[in-house]
C-alpha cells in the first residue's frame, strides 16, 4: 500500500472515530449543554434552575454575552435537572425575574403563564408579586378582579407600575386619572385616584375625614407641621385623622380631614407664585433664589425679581442642597442617570452644586410639589428663560 492510500485510510478512520463520539446537538449529559437555536444564556440558565451570570462565569462569559448554535456550555453545580413540570402553585417573584425566565424555569409558555395571572405577554413583574403557576393539579385560576377605583395612598417603594399592577389597571390609565405622565415618580403618602368604581383597595385606607372639623385644601408651601399650627392641633391629631405618619409630605390640592373641634382659618391662595422678599443683592447683581418651602423660584437683577416659577425640588429621601452656590456649568441638553432612573435629553441643565442642578422637565408636571433627586425641576419653557438669561457664575441661593 503507499504512503498516500495509508494516508488517506487513517484520516478517513480517524473522521468515523470523531463521528461515532460526537454529542448530538441536542444532546445534554448533565454536565454540558449544547446551544439549540433561539437559546439565550437567561434562557439557558432558567432551564437548569441557575442565573444568568453562574453559567456565564463558568464558561468565562459575560452575563450578557451572545451564544450561538452548537455551542457547548459548561452547567456549574450538580448534574443539571431538566426544566421543572408545571404542577400549580405559586410563585413569589424575585429580583432579576421576568415572564420569560419565570415560564422557562416552570416549563411553561409565556402564553400560558401571563393568561394564569390575567397579565400581557409583555406585562412587567415586581419583586414580592404573587404568581399563579398553571398546571396539573391546581385549579384554573379566578380572573382577574376588575378595578375597583377608590383612593391609594403611596407607600414607601411604590411605582405606579407596582401599584396598577396590584389595583388591575394600566400604567396609562393610573397616571391619566392623576394627571400624571407613566414613568413620574410617586412619592410616600400621596394619595393616587384609582380608576374604576368607588370601593378602594388600598391596603391601608385612610380613615374616613371628620365632618365636625371640616377640611383644608393643601396650599404650595404648606406642610403638615404648619397647616396644623394654623389650625391650633398637634401634627399627631392631624396625620391620625388622614391616616398619614408625621413626617408624611403633602401636596398641593391635598384634601385634609381636620380633627373635630378646629375650625379651618381658610386664608386666600394666590394665583401666582409670589416671590420672596428681595436679598441684599449688589445692584444689578443676577441671583436664582429657590425657595423649597414654597417651591418656587425667583430671578433677581440687583433688588428686583424679573421673572418667578413653580418648581419641584427633592423629595425627603433625596433633599435638595440648602446653601449659597454658583452654576459652574451649562449644557443645552444632557443625560441624567442615578438610582432608580435613566433621563435622556434632559432640557436645559444649569448644575450649580456637584450633581445639584436646575433643568428642564418633561417626566412630570406637578410643579409645586416636591418631586425629584434633589435637582430643581422646572418645566421646560421656564428652564429656557432661565437658561438664556443666566451665565455661568451666576449666583444661586437655595433655602427654606
């Protein structure tokens, strides 16, 4: 035989060895997977119940890193248990889940999932949410309640995702009956109008308002503290009677249940903000004086106020910066990202402390009440004037 014909009959047998051993590509033997089409590492990683950045790590990956078809996996742990059967029960949802990895991991469609809980297929998911899981041996679930309407009260980690999921409506509808916008933050102790009918189901509803003391409608600038001096009771009485705690904020157009035994002393509300009494400014001196106990703002040239506008500052989780500064730097448009949130083309900004700044606001317009990280929000027509008329160094005074 040649050395070419030997040649050519050791690779042809060393291919059949090759072939004879070769794993299918569906083939899983507990300890590495072979990527089928349409397969993602969430997807993946729910089938053999481990997240997403286990699997990546064991195959030195990124979390978010592309697989392809044929692709071979490394399962970290024990020999990998195939996805689970949908047996029924219940699902507390946990950080990091979605329908997609929540149906995978219990084998199930989205479909089918999202139908057991009377959501969407694209509906979003919170942490601590309930789950009903379809399956052998539990019965088909109730439908859904229909929105019941009433009254809500915010409460601390509350969205208004969160909250229309937990009364059965849509972000839409919930933030259109608030005159809201659907990504606005909601802030602890606000009270949210639920659509619907007239029982509430807020787990904590608000005691029913006393009809002997009548009831205030909250003005810019009040807080609980001062309505309750003009009123002559504790801020305890007060908050009890409305079911708030007494560092609850309040917000403007507010209706407040007084206490039997105080009589309102209604005073009249202005139209238009009205601006502080004018600082000992050099003549001709420019300042931005915000002022957040009555959430406005007023520009002086020297003694005089030449222009004044609601604003919303920081809420008490994030309170705005009290001191005398200076914009240090102007951008006609910039991103702002922190905890919790991710603006893009934010109008106007002027930052006059660290990451302290005044800008634009197209996300909410409840201007008046206190509403954001610690910026000065203003709505968009007013952060231009102020933009155009404000130089870098001009003086900012920020108090209560």
């Amino acid at each position: 035989m040649s050395e070419t014909r030997r040649r050519i009959v050791f690779a042809v047998f060393v291919l059949l060895l090759i072939c004879s051993t070769a794993v299918p590509a569906s083939a899983d033997d507990g300890r590495t997977y072979v990527v089928q089409r349409g397969d993602s590492l969430t997807s993946i990683a729910a089938r053999h119940g481990i997240t997403a950045t286990q699997l990546a790590q064991a195959n030195g990956l990124r979390w978010n890193a592309w697989v392809y078809v044929g692709q071979r996996l490394i399962i970290p742990g024990q020999a990998s248990t195939p996805p689970s059967t949908a047996t029924g029960g219940t699902y507390v949802v946990q950080r990091g889940d979605t329908l997609i990895s929540i149906a995978a991991r219990h084998g199930l469609s989205v479909s089918q999932l999202a139908q057991a809980n009377g959501i969407s297929t694209n509906a979003w998911v919170y942490i601590g949410q309930r789950l009903t899981i379809p399956g052998q041996g539990s019965t088909s679930p109730a439908p859904a309640p229909a929105p019941t309407g009433g009254t809500y009260i915010v409460r601390p980690g509350d969205t208004l995702i969160s909250i229309a999921a937990r009364h059965n409506v849509t972000v839409s509808q919930l933030a259109q009956a608030n005159g809201l916008y659907t990504n606005s933050w909601v802030y602890t102790g606000q009270r949210l109008k639920i659509p619907g009918g007239s029982t509430s189901p807020s787990p904590a509803p608000s005691p029913p308002p006393s009809t002997s003391g009548g009831t205030y409608v909250v003005r810019p600038g009040d807080t609980l503290i001062g309505i309750a001096a003009r009123h002559g009771i504790s801020v305890s009485r007060l908050a009890a009677a409305n079911g708030l705690y007494v560092t609850s904020w309040v917000y403007v157009g507010q209706r407040l249940a007084l206490p039997s035994g105080t009589s309102p002393q209604p005073s009249p509300q202005p139209s238009n903000p009205t601006p502080t009494p004018a600082p000992q400014n050099t003549p001709g001196e420019k300042v931005i004086d915000v002022n957040l106990s009555t959430q406005t703002l007023t520009a002086y040239a020297g003694q005089t106020a030449v222009f004044t506008a609601r604003v919303s500052t920081g809420v008490w989780q994030y309170p705005t910066v009290v001191g005398t500064f200076s914009i240090y730097v102007k951008y006609t448009s910039a991103r702002m990202t922190g905890p919790g949130y991710n603006l893009p083309n934010v109008p106007y900004v002027m930052y006059f402390y660290r990451g302290y700044g005044l800008h634009g606001t197209y996300w909410h317009n409840n201007f008046g009440t206190p509403m954001s990280h610690g910026c000065v929000n203003l709505a968009t027509p007013d952060a231009q004037w102020l933009f155009n008329w404000a130089p870098v160094g001009t003086k900012v005074v920020t108090h209560y």
